[in-house]
C-alpha cells in the first residue's frame, strides 16, 4: 500500500482537515513534471509555499492541542481535588470519562506527530528525486525550527496516571485512594507465582501502550534524594556493565547456564548523581523468575578502588549495626553479599565493557508487587572498554567523555549502537490459584507488543559494538534485521528513513566489524604460518581474506630478491588443510599440471613458476555460532517419524536382499547375504536409536546439531566391500581352470 492510502487509513477524523496534504503535494509534483515546458522556478515556488504553510498548520496545530490538553487535565486536576471531599457516583463517571477522552487525546496526538513528521520526510523524499531542485537542506532547517514531532508527553501521562489512581483502581472500591496502607492484608506474602515476560514495542506503539497501562497502574517515579522539581525530574537510567576480556560473563549469559552473572554500576538521572548501585543478578533455573538479585549502594569517588578491592564496604556496614534498623542476621548477610561481589569482579579481573542509557517508565502500585511493568524507550548502547588499543574510559570506572542528555549526532557514534524498538517488560507476582489479569493478557497477546524472550540489553550491545571479540551471538539479531516488530498497519515501514534503521550493524558497522575480526584472525596465524593477511571488502558485500605468502620476495641466503628459496615442511599453512570427506576427496582426482593451481606458461604473463608469484588463498568469512531456544513445530516430530521410517524401509530392503542371496546363491552369494544382513540388522538398530534420540533432543529443544554422519558412511562402505568381494570372488572363481 501507498503512503498516500496509509496516511489516510491512519487520520484521526476531528483533525482530519490538519494533517499535511501529502496526495495534494504529490498532485503538484505531476502535474508539474509532465507538463511541456517541465518543472520550473514558479512550480517550485508554489510547491515551497504549500509545503511551508503545511508546516506551519501541523506546528500551530500541536502547539495549540498539547497546551488544550494541559489546561483539561489541570482542570481534572482540581475537580478530583474537590471531588475527594464529596462523593457522588454520577460526578465519578462524569470526570472518568473526561479523563479518559484527555488520555485517548494524548495518544492520537503522538501518533498525529509521527504520521505528519513521516508525511514531510516522504514528500520531501519524492520531490528531490524528481526534480532538480534540492529542498530537503532547507525544509530541515525550517523543520527543526518548527519541531513539532519532539513533543514530549512524559509529564502529561504522570499526570493522567495520578489522576486515574486518585480515583482508584479497578481491585478497590470506587474513589478510595490507593496507598500503601491500604494494600495491607491484600497481598498473600507466602505461595506467590512468579513470572516475566519481555516484549518490544514499535515506536508508533509507545503511547498506545503507556495510555493503556496508565489506566490499571500509577507511574512510578525514580527521583534523586533532596529537592526535587519539575525540571530535575529525569527519567534516564544508566548502567556500566562489567565482564573480563574474555567476556566469559557475556558467554555464560548468552547461554544461560546455571549460575550464570551479570554485574553492573547502575544510577538513575544525570552522571552527576553520586550514588552509584552495584547490582548482581544470578541466573538460576529454579527461579521462575530465572534470576536472583543482589543490590546495594556505593557513593561514586569509592568506586574505583571498590572494583580493585582497595576499598571496602565495613564502614558502611558498621553504620547499619549502630543504626539498627536491620537485624543482627540481615546485617551479615548484607556483609557477605557485598564481600561475594568485590570478590567475584577481582578475582576475574571485571572491568567496564558496555554501557546502556535509555529512559525508563515504570508502572506499579506502591507497595503492590502483584503486577509490575516497566518501558524502557530510546536505548543506546556505549563501548566502555579499552580494547583495540584505544582509550575510553582509561582507569576509571566509566568514561567520562559522553555528553549528556543523549543527543541523536555524537562525535563517538562509531563507539554506540541505538536500538529503535522499546522494550516492555511485565513482572507478575500472584498469589497461587489467582489468574493474570485480563488487561495484562490482553495487552500482552495484542499487536501492540512482540514477545522478546531472553532479550538482554547487555548481551545485545555486546555482539553489535564488540562482535569481533566474542564467538557467540544472540538468536534474535536474525528477527530484528527482518524488521518484523508489529507497527499500526498504516504506518508500517514507513518510518525507516526518519529513524535510524535496524540494520545498521548488518551493513556498515557489520563490515568493520567482521574486518577488524578477520585482521585479528589472520594476526593470530601469522605468527604460525608465515602468512600475511589483507581484508578486502567491496560495496556491503561481507569481506573475505586474502593470505599472501611472506616468503615472496623474501630475502634468500645469498640476499637476493625474488630467487626461489628452499620449501620448509612446516610452510604449509593449517588453513589449506581439507579434512576428509566428499569435498576432500575432489583433490586426488585433479590432474597435477591442468588444475586451476597448476602454474603453467601465458601468452600475456609469460612463465611463471612456482615461488614466482605470491600464492593467494581466500578464506571465506567464518559464520559465528548463534545461540538460542529452539522453536520445535508439530511437523519437526512428524518429520522425524518420516526419517525413522525412511531408515526401516531401507532396512528391510536390505535384509531382504541378503536373506534371498543367503537362501538361494553359491557360497560366495551367501558370504555377501550375510553381511548384507548384518548391515540390515545394524540399520534397524540404529534408526530406532536415532529415533528415540532426536525425540529426546526436541522435547528438551536442544539446538543439536541433529546430523548423523557416521553410520550413512558405515553403511556405504559394509554395501561396497559386499558387492566388491562378491565380484571379486567370483571373477576369480570363474577365471580358475
């Protein structure tokens, strides 16, 4: 479908007559082009005064309607104020449906920003591809100028989400405030089931989904100790992630073993804020939530020496004991938590690899943690680490260079990642018997939302920005290449050129990445095999090695160039070693002088011989092992009972074969039936082993791998030795006088 048909399936109708006139643009455009005399100046002045009074309106438009917006809720504000001292049940349904019109508002609003912002960058698009003239440098200044779409509705939904939880919520009676005192006594402490669940959100979808949860839950706040204003209130959170250099943290992770760690510096707001969380979480089956976790705080000029163990937590915790505001028993625990970490990131030489800065909306009942759920939006991903010998963040424990807020151009972008989809995680904690509520459900299998298992910004950030340094890669980089997260359908790919694409690692920074980590292969081999390495790629096509022998050109005992030096053994380099199989075996057919490698005379090169020439081998890119939960269909059993049949069927056939050959041939018939047999035999018994094992391995969705190479050959060969001695033997029988 068009832009043109999108952009009307999604027009809100009481605005309909302020939306950017895209199909009367597009209009202008050709009728302007296939006119005799083509496009010209006066064409393009009254397309840029079109374009120009679109913007104006749509700006005027969003001024006018978010400040309409803020004046309805504070006046909801002050009715809810004076409602709470009389209650009536007619004034209640009255001042819900007003809010409740107020926050359907708020999301057409966001999603009327997006549409017109997506309907310009199109337009624009079309026109400086058509015409000679180039408007986008232009248009940009006057858009930014006229910023409509960077609207921020943050403090609009706070304020709804108060107003709606003023009221209170759908478990309480009508208008009783919801406190933490009043959840007293609800909430079974003992028997909880407990479950998580990740999902990524399409940007088009934010709102839609915040303005649904606003109405179940109160947003929650995370505000810094001391005074807080409107303007200090930020809802950035940023965490440094540890690992050593052998990312054994990320590796464990990624395959989610038992035990498996995940230690991170955590602070909320600007980098300003001194109070810095150390937090570790310990990934254990038994958990349904399938982690523990363990928090507690440092200020920020002691973190430093914490991560070299110069520095430790006692004082701190003498101060809880002189406090006694915690038990004897939870002061110690306390003490051998702290101690347990500082151990654990000295002991395996932890230091800052990744950071992640994205701003979170989080949704709960204070003091209620049946249902949890947090939006996390705009998540970029920071390189930390000093690899590649290159300083970031130098000896201290995060770098300092990062300008803050996050702008959308940095000077560091090669050293970052943006991620385009937010991500919603809910948690559930309820007691054993009751069921999730309809609303989370609902929300939970709607379009809005694409389920994200396992997701982890961490292990994410890692094989984008350091892939050259680990060999293993999360299941769901394949999913979000695809761009496969739900969008409204009218607005559906249509946004890729005004957001930053997905793909970015799998074009540019994919390329650098898998050249830098060819360049350390080859590194790595020079000094066993001899061999330099250049990286070539070409266009976004992944790159490919080419090793060239060292000793061309090399100096010989005389010190001459370009003679022909002696062949050492151990030239031959573990990379042109083939192992055995049908490919290797193609070698021992060529012929030695007439192959592609053979060196002969040229019309145009003149001779060439062996040692006069570098020799050149391509090694094509290796793939990385990506690890993931397998997804087994129906038909992936049905197949394999397909397999376990296919096996009988030849088995049969065989024995077949060998019990006729047995029964009713010479001797030397009978010695071939019998192995035939044999063979048969050994099929039936292992086809149903095979069978039994794949079945085993698809219940436990174990990724395999599921090939058996092994007996396919057996049998080859137990088939050729039969037929071969049989013939062998009888031609030898026959040729006797």
């Amino acid at each position: 479908m068009k832009f043109g048909d999108n952009l009307q399936d999604s027009i809100y109708s009481p605005w309909k007559d302020n939306y950017v006139q895209y199909n009367a643009l597009k209009k202008q455009l050709e009728d302007g082009l296939f006119k005799h005399a083509g496009w010209t100046e006066r064409d393009e002045g009254i397309f840029g005064e079109t374009l120009d009074g679109d913007l104006t309106k749509v700006f005027n438009f969003v001024t006018s309607k978010f400040e309409e917006l803020q004046e309805r809720t504070t006046q909801a504000e002050l009715k809810v104020a004076t409602f709470q001292d009389a209650y009536n049940q007619k004034a209640l349904e009255t001042l819900t449906s007003s809010i409740s019109e107020v926050t359907e508002e708020v999301n057409q609003l966001s999603k009327y920003c997006r549409t017109n912002y997506a309907g310009f960058l199109k337009i624009i698009k079309k026109h400086d591809k058509n015409v000679p003239y180039k408007l986008r440098p232009v248009f940009m200044v006057q858009l930014k100028s006229r910023a409509f779409y960077s609207v921020n509705f943050d403090s609009l939904v706070v304020r709804l989400s108060k107003l709606y939880h003023s009221l209170g919520a759908e478990s309480l009676p009508s208008g009783t405030p919801i406190t933490p005192s009043v959840l007293t006594g609800i909430l079974n402490k003992e028997g909880l089931d407990r479950a998580s669940f990740k999902f990524w959100v399409h940007p088009d979808n934010v709102m839609e989904v915040k303005t649904t949860v606003l109405k179940h839950l109160p947003v929650v706040l995370y505000t810094p100790p001391g005074p807080n204003t409107a303007e200090s209130l930020d809802p950035s959170l940023s965490s440094v992630y540890l690992d050593n250099s052998a990312f054994d943290l990320y590796n464990s992770k990624l395959e989610r073993k038992e035990g498996a760690q995940a230690i991170r510096l955590r602070w909320y707001g600007s980098p300003s804020n001194n109070e810095i969380f150390v937090e570790r979480k310990i990934h254990h089956e038994i958990n349904k939530f399938g982690e523990y976790h363990d928090r507690f705080t440092i200020k920020e000029k002691y973190v430093d020496a914490f991560l070299k163990g110069d520095y430790t937590m006692d004082r701190q915790i003498a101060k809880l004991r002189e406090q006694g505001v915690k038990s004897a028993a939870e002061i110690e625990q306390y003490g051998e938590m702290v101690k347990d970490v500082q151990k654990c990131i000295v002991d395996m030489k932890l230091r800052s690899v990744l950071r992640t800065v994205y701003n979170r909306t989080a949704f709960q009942i204070p003091g209620d943690k049946r249902v949890r759920l947090s939006l996390d939006t705009d998540l970029c991903m920071i390189r930390e680490d000093n690899l590649d010998n290159t300083t970031r963040s130098g000896n201290h424990w995060r770098r300092m260079d990062i300008d803050y807020p996050m702008g959308p151009k940095t000077a560091y972008e090669q050293d970052m990642t943006r991620f385009n989809y937010a991500i919603l995680e809910v948690k559930l904690e309820l007691p054993v018997g009751k069921t999730t509520p309809a609303w989370v459900e609902e929300l939970m299998n709607s379009h809005l939302v694409e389920s994200a298992e396992s997701f982890s910004k961490y292990v994410h950030g890692v094989a984008m920005l350091l892939e050259s340094h680990v060999a293993l890669l999360p299941f769901w980089l394949a999913q979000l290449e695809k761009e496969s997260i739900k969008a409204p359908e009218s607005m559906r790919g249509q946004l890729a050129s005004g957001t930053p694409s997905l793909s970015r690692a799998a074009s540019t920074t994919e390329i650098h990445s898998i050249n830098s980590r060819r360049s350390s292969i080859s590194s790595r081999s020079d000094s066993d095999n001899g061999a330099s390495t250049r990286s070539l790629s070409k266009g976004k096509h992944r790159s490919v090695d080419v090793v060239v022998d060292n000793q061309y050109g090399a100096q010989n005992g005389q010190g001459h160039y370009g003679s022909t030096p002696k062949q050492p053994a151990s030239r031959v380099s573990s990379i042109s070693k083939k192992s055995f199989g049908f490919k290797g075996l193609g070698g021992v057919f060529k012929r030695g002088g007439k192959g592609k490698d053979s060196h002969e005379s040229s019309p145009l090169l003149g001779h060439s011989d062996v040692d006069s020439v570098p020799k050149v081998k391509i090694i094509p890119p290796k793939p990385k092992k990506v690890v993931g939960p397998l997804k087994v269909e129906a038909k992936v059993f049905f197949a394999n009972e397909r397999t376990f049949l296919k096996w009988m069927n030849f088995a049969i056939l065989l024995g077949t074969l060998g019990m006729g050959l047995f029964n009713g041939a010479n001797n030397i018939g009978r010695f071939a039936g019998i192995i035939l047999a044999i063979t048969a035999l050994a099929t039936l018994v292992y086809a149903i082993w095979l069978y039994e094992r794949r079945l085993t391995m698809l219940r436990n969705k174990d990724p395999g791998p599921y090939d058996e190479p092994v007996m396919p050959t057996l049998m080859c060969v137990c088939m050729l030795s039969a037929i071969s001695l049989n013939f062998y033997l009888s031609s030898n029988i026959k040729s006797k006088p």
